[in-house]
C-alpha cells in the first residue's frame, strides 16, 4: 500500500485526547492503599488534577514535567506528529512555564505500516518542538498494534508565576483561547458530513501552539490556567472548580465554537468521549439543552487555555492575547460555592 494511500485513523480503535480512559475509571486505577510518598518540593502532584508535575529546585525556579500521547486523530502521518506534540507541550504552556527540551514516545505497527510513515510522524512532532524552541532530544520506541505518538516534555517556571487549578479565585472571569468543536469537527470528517469550508479547520486549530500561555503566567491577576483537552471544557473547568472550591456559571452563547459545530451535533457527529465524558461530569452540571451537553463535553485535543482572570487584569490579559493574534471574550466567571447548586450552571 502506498504511503499516500494510508489512512492512520484506520489503524487506531479512538482518536487524539478522544482515546483518554474515563475519569470514573482512571479513578480507579489510581487509587492506591500504599502510604503516600511525602516530598516538600513536589509541589504539584496529582491531588488538584493539574496539566503537570512541579519540583522545587530551591533558587526560585520549579521543574514542570508531563507527557501525552495519543492514537492519530488525522490521516496525514506529519500533522499526526505536529499535533500530537503541540497538544503534549501545552501542558507545560498551562502550568505558567517555559518548555526545554522533550522526549517521543512511538508506538508502532512495524508489519502494518512502513517505517516511512513513522518517520513522518516524528518530523511533525520535531516541527512542533522547533515552533516551541526546543529540541526533540531523543525518546523510546516499541512495536505495537495501533500507532501512538507522543512526548515527554520538561519545562521550567520560575516558582512564583505557577498557575495551579487550587488557585483559582470566586470572582475570576473564565476565558479560551481556541474554540471548541475539534471532537465534532473530526468525528463529522469520518463519517463523510465535513463540508468542503470546513475541510482542515480541527487540523488548524490543533497545530496552532498555546504560546501565550507564559505571557499569560507572567500576569498576577492570571490566578488559573488549563488546557481543554480529553474531558471537554465541563470536565476541564470542574477539575478547577474542584481544586478551588469554587463554583462557575457560564454563557453559552458566548463560547467561541468552530464553524458548523451545531450543524454537525445535530447530525450525529458526536464523538464517543463526548458520553464518557458526560458520565463522568454530568452531575456537577445544571439543567442543559441535549445539544450543549454534546459540545460542552467534546473532547478537545491540542485544545486552547482556560483562564481564570480577576477583573482588574482583564484589560492586561487582552493585551498580551492580542500578542499573539487571540480575541478574547469572557465566557463565564467563578462564584462562590453555595449549598445545593450545581458546581457548573450554563445560561
């Protein structure tokens, strides 16, 4: 088979963040009756559901160390890599710091697929890695059924700028940076519904890199800061809610959506993460139109910043947005937790 004949989403069972175990499920398989590690410098572990790890080194500057890795979410073999490694990075980008260096991780079918193919994703992700300043500088390798790309990324924050989810405030305005719909988008591209207008809009989004984020980290009314990915926007912001103790009401009319989003929900473009999702998050939310709920739970991959801004900062924030081409609009804020209210209302 030739190269530009493969489809790399025929070889995978999911697709991108998409392919994340539920949350109901990871809850399990993290639960641990072992007595708890206890290291003073870990300051980010995995208590409050952060993008990544944080360690103290002692000079005033904190290491941040994640990784993603997913199966492709596009046929294309190089924007596989470039987004597989745009979406692994921004974890670094939400925690406030700035990326060093990363390793890949490469899973690969090596009797199915040629090792070109595989070549290829590894250059999109060293693509990404050269967008983000940094050095693809090695990583391991296995042969596996379904293809997996991914990386491991370090980065580094000084210790004062760290944006953790527990930080967020009552009173905070909610902002994205990217629009939602890359679930839908994608999932209406397999089943052949994607109109010709809207052909490599998710790919677009996907690749476009979160690089505001350490501007953003820079700013003291920036008190929270995650990326969108796997559990949607409602899981994504009940991970905040939860680590602050707060709760958020959000306008729905006012959160940005890709182009032909609605129109592909009402087909039946809705991607199975979009269920688990909702079963793992569904009872922290209010009452909601069916079709919210599908576009709300979405699973996002390389997916845009959640901020949670004091009202004072806004004007600074959409200055150091408008840096970096980005318009935006407030989306929601975060009120104090009140007895039998949901932990998320939409409006």
């Amino acid at each position: 088979m030739s190269e530009q004949a493969i489809r790399l989403t025929q070889y995978s069972h999911g697709a991108g963040c998409g392919c994340k175990i539920s949350p109901k499920v990871l809850e399990t398989i993290l639960h641990s009756e072992q007595a708890k590690f206890v290291d003073p410098n870990l300051l980010v572990g995995n208590e409050t559901s952060d993008d990544a790890a944080v360690y103290d080194l002692g000079n005033g500057t904190s290491i941040v160390s994640t990784t993603d890795f997913f199966m492709p979410i596009v046929d294309n073999p190089f924007d596989f890599g470039r987004i597989a490694a745009t979406n692994a990075i921004s974890d670094i980008f939400a925690m406030g710091g700035k990326p060093i260096m990363a390793i890949a991780i490469l899973g690969w079918p090596i009797n199915t697929l040629a090792p070109e193919i595989a070549r290829d994703v590894v250059e999109g992700g060293r693509f990404a890695c050269q967008q983000a300043g940094i050095a693809l500088a090695g990583g391991h390798s296995i042969d596996a059924p379904e293809p997996i790309f991914g990386l491991a990324v370090t980065g580094v924050v000084p210790t004062e700028r760290i944006k953790k989810n527990s930080t967020a405030q009552a009173g905070c305005k909610l902002y994205l940076t990217k629009p939602l719909g890359i679930g839908v988008l994608t999932t209406a591209e397999k089943k052949s519904l994607l109109k010709p207008e809207h052909q490599g809009l998710a790919t677009e989004t996907m690749c476009q890199m979160n690089l505001a984020g350490a501007a953003f980290a820079a700013i003291d009314g920036v008190k929270a800061m995650t990326d969108v990915t796997g559990f949607g926007l409602l899981g994504h912001l009940s991970e905040v809610c939860r680590g602050a103790g707060v709760q958020a009401q959000l306008r729905y009319a006012d959160i940005p959506k890709l182009p032909g989003v609605e129109e592909y929900i009402a087909a039946g473009a809705v991607p199975g993460g979009t269920g688990r999702n909702f079963a793992s998050y569904g009872h922290l939310m209010g009452e909601m139109p069916t079709a919210w709920r599908d576009l709300l739970c979405d699973p996002q991959t390389s997916g845009g910043l959640l901020l949670a801004v004091t009202p004072e900062a806004e004007a600074e924030v959409q200055v150091a947005a408008a840096e970096f081409g980005i318009k935006l609009a407030a989306i929601g804020e975060l009120v104090t937790a009140r007895g039998g209210r949901p932990m998320i209302e939409i409006r």
